[in-house]
C-alpha cells in the first residue's frame, strides 16, 4: 500500500513510500507522550511544530445567503451481491 513520508516539518517535503497493509490495516498510532502537556489537556511545542503543517490552510463550505451549503446525498440503496447473509 503506498502511503505518505514527511521528511521534515515541512508541509511540502514529502514521499511516496510502501507500507505492508498488514502493519499498518485496523492500527492505531498513538501520539508520544511527549507531545502531551503534564496536565494531560494540552500540547506541547514539539507537538505543534509536528502537527501545524498538517492542519494548516482549512478551506470553509461555500456559504449561501449566511449560511454553508454542504453535500446533499440522495442516499439511494444499491442492489445486494451476497447471495447468502453472513454473520460479523
């Protein structure tokens, strides 16, 4: 699977690189403890030097009359393809 490598704290310093589905499928990637303040309700600089280039430029919806027009989905149901149920 291809995924995205950030070399260094720039937002457009990147590669493609592969990783094995298998390592990174149904993961969670923890943050270091050391991004997290003493208190445990904040975040520290290190934190904000890793993140800010990840949450940099939000785009707002486009706004009609005051308020933002969001995607209306039709939610029309598509045909089954199992012909048999199955349990999860």
């Amino acid at each position: 699977m291809g995924s995205q490598w950030r070399l260094g704290t720039e937002i457009n310093r990147w590669k493609i690189v592969e990783a094995p589905l298998s390592k990174v499928a149904n993961a969670e990637k923890m943050l270091p403890r050391d991004y997290i303040t003493a208190d445990g309700y904040g975040i520290t600089a290190k934190a904000r030097t890793y993140l800010a280039p990840l949450i940099r430029g939000e785009t707002p919806p486009p706004y009609r009359d005051g308020l933002p027009q969001y995607v209306r989905l039709r939610n029309v149901p598509v045909p089954k393809k199992l012909g048999t149920p199955f349990d999860i």
